[in-house]
C-alpha cells in the first residue's frame, strides 16, 4: 500500500465528525463513574454502614483487585480477534454493549447486600462483597478494554486525539459532575438504604448514556477492514508472544509505571473524601459540593487552555507540567481544617486534573500506535487490559494502605466517633501525603524517559498507513 506525500496531513486521513466525537464521550460516563464511585463509597459503605470490619472489606477489595488484574489482559486478548459477528457488527460495538449491561446490574447489587449482622458474622459478607465485585469488574473490563482500545482507530489524527478527548469534557463532562454530586444530597450517615438509593439513580442514568454511545462506537468498512489487517496473516501471534513484544516498547512500559502511580493517587483521594469530610471537616457531605462545583467549573474553564498548550508544546510537556501541577495540589490538605480552605484549593485542583484527565487518551493512543507497528496488528483492548494489569492494582494499593492505615491509628468504626488526633493525621497521610508523594515521582518519570514526539509520531503514521492499519 502506498504512502501520501505529507502523511501529517489530515486530508489524507478520514477525519471523524465532531458528532462521532461527542457520542464515543458518552461511552467514559459509565467506566469512569463506576470506577469512581466503586473507590468513593465501597470503603466507607461496608466498614462503617455494613459493619464489617476493615480487615475484612480490605481483603475482599484486594482479592477483587487481583482478580481484575489476572483476568483483564486474558480478556483483552480474547475480544481482540475476529468473530463470526465482526463483519457485520463491528469487532468492538458487540462487547462494549454487551458487557455494559450486567456491569451495571452487579454494581447495583454491591449496594444491596443481605440482612446479616456483619460483626458477630462476617463471612457471609465477606464472600458476597468479593463475588458481586467480581462479576462486576469482570464485564467492566471487557467494556473498558474495547472502548478504550477502539478510541485510536476511530480516531487516528492527533487533532482528532485532542479534539475527541477535549469534548469529553464538554456535554458528558456536565453529566459526570451532576451525577458524581447527586450522591452529596442523597447519602446520610447511619442509612444503608441512602446508598442503594444512590445507586439506583446513577445505573438508570448510565443507561441512558449508552443509548448515546451507540452511533460514537458504530464502525465503517474502512475501519472494519483495518481490524482484521494482520490477522490475515498465516503467523499467530500468541498471548504471550504479545506480551513479549509489547513490553519491549519503552514509552509503553513508562506510561504502565505512571498511569499507575497516579491511578493510585486518585483512588487514595476518592476513597478518603467521605473520611476527610466527616472527620476532619466536620460536615455532611452534601457540603462537599461547593468544592465539587468550584472544581468542575475550572476544570471546564482550563480545557481549552491544555488543548491549546498541547498543540504548541506537545503531549510530553503537558502531561508533565499537570502531574508537577497534580502533585502541588496535594499539599494544602496536609494542614486545612475548614470548608473555605478545600474550597479555595479546589481551584488549583481542577486546574491540574483538566491538563491530566485530558492529556491522558493522546499519551495512551500514541504508546499504542508504536505497539501497533511493531505486532503488525490491532490489539488495542489487549493492550488495554495488559495497562489494567497494573493501573488497577490502585485498588489493591488504597486497600492495603487505607485499611493499614486505620489499624495502625486506631480508626473508630463507629460513625458518630470521635477520632483521635492520630487516627485524623492518618487520614490526611492517605488523602494528601502518599498522593503528593506518588504524582512527584511520576511527573519527574515522565520528564527523564518519555520520547515519543512528533517527529517520531510522524514517522509511526507513515509506517501504520503502509501497513494498511
């Protein structure tokens, strides 16, 4: 196959429409609000509303956790390869649908568990905690994996990139902040049913969201073919043979290491925003929406900004300059005591997620790229699931070190509790401490060891065209 005289071109590329754009956003609503809401609630909800001791919901996260991660790259692997359906349906639209459904039921149930005294028996919690979180997990992963893995084949221009990721913060981004504030006014201290109330009102409006995924994940001749260039081949490239080849990819192997790093900094800050709130602010939690507003809106505000600063300086130096940005942001909660404080810092907050959340799906598009070029074929939702692998062991990390935490501080289960000045300091330690710690590594990663500029880009573009991928 011939290559374009100027492959940077979009004119010679099947540039997607703003509205194909808008629609695929709508797909992150559902991966990224369960994943949320999962880290947020589950701690809380089971060691203080359910009663069952931290020892105990830490074990069931962890096994979970492992479990997600043993099974994700097999499951990427899998759904990757052409099917009788693929033709006709597309080879990642039939997953995406398919696997959405049951993930949204088997959250619901986490939230419902049976009517047992956790304490004096906590087994028969325990074991319903692991199984529904595992059903759960299972088909979010098979819906994250083929959504993420198909975003760079929909979109395949950097200003396609930018542009597709940008707009998720638009529209869907509005319907992420109301639905990630509803569980503010809903939830009350010491009311199970306050939880499940939440999310009940959450999976209807996720449900909503996929009917508006539909025309983003549909999928052209073109793109249909691409899928299946490479497996055409009389080689087979086995799950492992895959492993070998794409960890070989430097830039690949860097992105696993920090998105790691900073997944496990997000979900420490996800999972002790209900104890900082209630411990150490004082507060219901409705009242974590003023800084929930605060943040959204300049989170809003400076997307355009990274937009516009990538296009200049590159995804490398935006990437690095929001983890720095992400890092510093961390600090101020070591100390502050009241709502005006989380509420002032909120804005540097929402500066530094716009640039990262953003900047994200661009840095992850083009490590795939380069593996894409060196297998000779699509393998995006196994290489998402192999990026799973690590970057979900967040979990795994928030359960050792918030459950490690409370036993070594003394943290009183009890929800109208006093805690003790140690058991205070522990909860700033793993809502601010750990996280700065964690996004300063990770920014300085990233400045030492990521190369894949646009010249290198370039050059990974002609090579895909020729290949016909």
């Amino acid at each position: 196959m011939s290559i374009e005289t100027d492959i940077s071109d979009p004119k010679n590329w099947e540039i997607a429409s703003s509205k194909k754009m808008m629609s695929y956003s709508f797909g992150f609503i559902p991966t990224l609000y369960l994943l949320l809401a999962y880290n947020s609630f589950i701690f809380y909800f089971y060691e203080v509303e359910v009663g069952l001791k931290v020892e105990f919901v830490s074990a069931a996260v962890m096994l979970y956790t492992i479990w997600v991660l043993a099974t994700g790259p097999i499951l990427g692997y899998l759904t990757d390869r052409p099917f009788k359906w693929s033709k006709r349906w597309g080879f990642r639209a039939p997953w995406i649908i398919g696997a959405a459904i049951p993930s949204l039921i088997f959250y619901l149930l986490i939230f419902l568990p049976p009517n047992i005294d956790a304490k004096s028996n906590p087994w028969p919690m325990f074991w319903y905690l692991l199984i529904t979180s595992c059903i759960y997990g299972t088909f979010l992963t098979i819906y994250r994996q083929n959504l993420q893995g198909g975003f760079p084949n929909q979109f395949r221009e950097d200003y396609e990139r930018r542009r597709a990721s940008a707009l998720a913060f638009i529209f869907p981004g509005i319907i992420l902040f109301f639905m990630s504030i509803i569980p503010l006014f809903i939830i009350k201290y010491g009311d199970k049913s306050s939880f499940f109330m939440t999310a009940l009102i959450s999976v209807i409006i996720l449900a909503l969201c996929l009917i508006f995924l539909l025309p983003g994940i549909s999928e052209s001749e073109d793109l249909k073919l691409r899928y299946l260039q490479g497996y055409e081949s009389k080689e087979e490239l086995h799950f492992f043979k895959m492993i070998k080849i794409t960890f070989k990819q430097k830039n690949f192997r860097l992105t696993i290491i920090t998105f790691t790093l900073t997944n496990i900094s997000t979900a420490l800050v996800t999972a002790s925003n209900i104890y900082f709130f209630k411990d150490i602010i004082g507060l219901p939690l409705s009242f974590s929406v003023i800084p929930s507003i605060i943040y959204f809106i300049t989170v809003m505000i400076f997307v355009p900004f990274w937009v516009s600063f990538s296009r200049k300086h590159g995804n490398k130096k935006t990437y690095t300059l929001g983890l720095f940005l992400l890092a510093t942001a961390h600090i101020p909660y070591l100390w502050i005591t009241t709502l005006w404080e989380v509420i002032l810092f909120s804005v540097l907050r929402g500066i530094a997620g716009s640039c990262t959340m953003f900047i994200i799906m661009p840095i992850s598009a083009d490590c795939y790229d380069e593996v894409t070029v060196a297998c000779g074929r699509h393998q995006e939702a196994m290489l998402h699931g192999i990026r799973n692998f690590f970057v979900r062991s967040s979990l795994l990390f928030t359960a050792l070190i918030i459950g490690g935490i409370h036993i070594i501080t003394g943290y009183n289960q009890d929800p109208n509790a006093i805690q003790t000045p140690l058991a205070i300091w522990g909860i700033r330690v793993h809502r601010a401490l750990i996280p700065m710690i964690l996004c300063f590594t990770t920014c300085i990663l990233v400045f030492l060891f990521y190369d894949l500029n646009s010249e290198k880009k370039s050059i990974l573009k002609a090579k895909l065209r020729e290949m016909g991928l």
